[in-house]
C-alpha cells in the first residue's frame, strides 16, 4: 500500500495545481469534517472517545458535504504520540467513487488522508477509519486536529479546474480511561450505588434509573454527563436532578436532550465528595419482549473544583425488556379469566394491554404467552416478585 501512496499523492497535487491556478474562485460550498467518536450510525459528533490503559480504539475522519461534493482531498490529522501509536495497518481511507489512501506514519504525530475521485463523493462521506492503541497512562487524552500545517486540498469535483470547497473543523479527542472517580448507573436505587445491569422491565412498566458517582480526589466541582439509551426500547419520562444545594452544589437534568440521550449538568464551588447520586431518570420500557437498551455513559465534564478534568472508571447500564403480566384482570392471578381476555382483545380496537409481548399487535404469541405464566403461576405463584399490570 505504501508504493502506491506516491501515485495517488501525484494525482491529488495535479488536482491541487488547478485549485491554484483558479485561485480567487468563491468557494462552492461549505463541507464541514470532524469525528465520529461513537461508531454505529456515520456523523460527525462531539467527544471524546475513551479507551481503558493498554487498550485501543476505533474513530472515523467524517465529512459532510455540499451538493457539489468532494473531488480531490488531502488532509492532514495531528495527535499526540506520547499518549497514542497507530500502526501501520491501522488506518483505511475511503474513496467512494475514487481512490484514497492513508499514510499513518506521514510524521511521528502526523497521519495524511488523500483521495481523488472524478465522479465526486457526496452526503456524509467516510473520509477514514483510524485505530489508536493507548499507550500513556490512565486519564491522558490526545487532541486529534484537522491540520493546515502539512497540506491541505477539498475541492469539488468540477474539471478540469476544481474548487475549493470551505470548510468547518471540528475536533477530535481520545483518551485513556482513569482510575480517578467513577460513573456508573444504579439500577435498584436506594441506597445509591454502582451496580451492573441489566434490570428486567415488563413491557409498559416505568423505571427510575440513578446515575451515580465516586467523586475523584480531591472533589468534583462541575461535571456534564450524557447516558445514551434506544429509543426503539426506552422512553424517557423524566428526571430528578441532585437536589439544589446537596454539598454546595447546582445541578439541573434533562431526561429529553436529544432523541439518544439525557443529560446531568451540575457544579459545585466547594467540591463534592463521596458517592453522589446525581439524577435519577425515569423511563418506560416500550420495546418488544426480549430487547434490551444500553445506558451508555459519555462523559463531556468531569472536574474539580480548579477545573482539573479526570477521567473516571465508566460503568455502563443496561435495561432489557420482558413480557407483560398476564393478569389482565387484575385480580392478583393468572387465570383463563385472562386468557379468554386476552382472545377476545385480538378482535377488538387494538389495547397495549393486552399486548404482553409489546409488538404493537394482540395475537397468538400473547396468548401463548399468557398460557405460560399462567403455568408458571400455578406452580409458583408470583413468587417474590409479582408482576405490577397497570402501573
Ligand atoms: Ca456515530
Ligand atoms: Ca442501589
Ligand atoms: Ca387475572
Ligand atoms: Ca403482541
């Protein structure tokens, strides 16, 4: 791979001497170029990826582009080598419609992205994927900047004489995973702590989740937390933030701050210490029977009170989803009472009720399910912990 780097190099210089030759030419568009520091779905987002000490982990270079699109691309992204290496494979350009390459080792804290293609990329491009391996110790981060420094080329692919497309930065940051304080979810409330998932929820049935902290040494002064969830299995009802003046401290919740995510936002003068329980979100369980939802924490603040930032030990959470009660009734029993409800409901104006499995439909599978616990019932009963219908 690294022969042929020259070539396509050649290429997108040649492209780059029309850019120059059209100098003066507006800009036909803006493209912006950032990270994706989250993986799954392609999008240039804010963060902050963490890694624990040894380990290593994946970002993508994204752009979003112009109707125009992009033709050539030179880029270079600037880290810090102390903190993390990327070998040699460990770097693969996209070029859609074209070529690309990637040269990880361009300079010792250099990696150089460069692509042409004369049919043009369009929409939100994949420009490359990088994996970093940590190598500095726990709570270091690396910047990663989209560098002017080296050389720098995005032109639409207008020929033969291309141009420059503007462009918006964002930046990207890694870092390795501390051992200063911790975030984790407690899913039994009362009294707070950090403990692992997942908690079973019956479908309809609501939850109050606790996002908690181990403060980090000294204290924790101001911090800004995000718990990503699916919104196909979770629906978020509210939240209750730490309460004003707990240790000295301000804090506000937002259980609806996008569409994936509630938001814990606070501060605190002094510092707080201790395990800090800082918002307790409620949600409803809504996805099918048997799917299941991260609580995927992502830290964007976590400092003292002299703004020093610590990286803490994440636990993340998890809620799965179970089938609802059968007792339909109501009458604290599982019986053919409920079943024949529950057969009569198949023909009726569609209630979730009487949807156990929460796929949007009454039929055979609830009533089936019906019939099981409805077993279950009669050789155990609810044993210790009975179903709730209607809450
Ligand atoms: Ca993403
Ligand atoms: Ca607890
Ligand atoms: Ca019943
Ligand atoms: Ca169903």
């Amino acid at each position: 791979m690294s022969q042929r780097f020259p070539v396509v190099f050649l290429l997108v210089l040649a492209l780059a001497a029309g850019v120059l030759l059209s100098s003066g030419a507006a800009a036909v568009g803006t493209a912006e170029i950032g990270f994706d520091h989250d993986g799954a779905a392609l999008d240039i987002n804010d963060g902050l990826a963490v890694t624990p000490a040894g380990g290593s982990i994946t970002v993508s270079v994204v752009t979003e582009l112009p109707p125009d699109g992009l033709g050539a691309w030179m880029l270079d992204i600037f880290y810090d080598p102390a903190v993390f290496s990327i070998g040699p494979g460990d770097c693969t350009a996209y070029g859609g419609t074209g070529l690309a390459l990637c040269n990880p080792a361009f300079a010792p804290n250099v990696i150089r992205v460069v692509g042409a293609a004369a049919a043009g990329n369009f929409g939100t491009f994949n420009l490359a994927d990088m994996t970093f391996q940590a190598i500095g110790a726990p709570g270091e981060c690396s910047s990663l900047n989209v560098g002017s420094g080296g050389g720098f080329l995005f032109t639409d692919p207008t020929s033969p004489t291309p141009v420059d497309l503007g462009v918006v930065l964002s930046n990207g940051r890694l870092c390795i995973q501390g051992t200063n304080g911790e975030v984790g979810i407690d899913h039994d409330l009362a009294p707070p702590d950090i403990n692992p998932g997942p908690v079973n929820l019956a479908v309809g049935d609501v939850i109050k989740l606790g996002l908690i902290t181990d403060t980090p040494s000294p204290n924790l002064g101001a911090w800004n937390i995000d718990v990503h969830y699916d919104p196909s299995v979770l629906l978020p009802l509210g939240c209750d933030p730490l309460p004003l003046g707990a240790g000295g401290a301000l804090s506000v919740c937002n259980a609806f701050f996008s569409v994936v995510e509630v938001r814990s936002v606070g501060s605190a003068g002094a510092g707080i210490t201790g395990v800090i329980n800082l918002a307790n979100f409620e949600f409803q369980a809504v996805g099918p029977a048997g799917s299941c939802s991260p609580l995927e924490i992502d830290i964007e603040t976590f400092a003292d009170n002299a703004s020093t930032e610590y990286n803490p030990l994440i636990t993340d959470g998890e809620v799965c989803v179970t089938a609802a009660s059968a007792d339909v009734t109501g009458d604290g029993t599982i019986s053919g009472v409920d079943i024949s409800a529950i057969v009569k409901a198949r023909f009726a104006t569609y209630d979730p009720m009487f949807d156990l499995n929460g796929d949007e439909v009454v039929d055979k599978e609830d009533m089936l399910i019906a019939i099981q616990q409805m077993k279950e019932f009669r050789q155990n009963g609810f044993g210790t912990e009975p179903p709730t219908p209607g809450d």
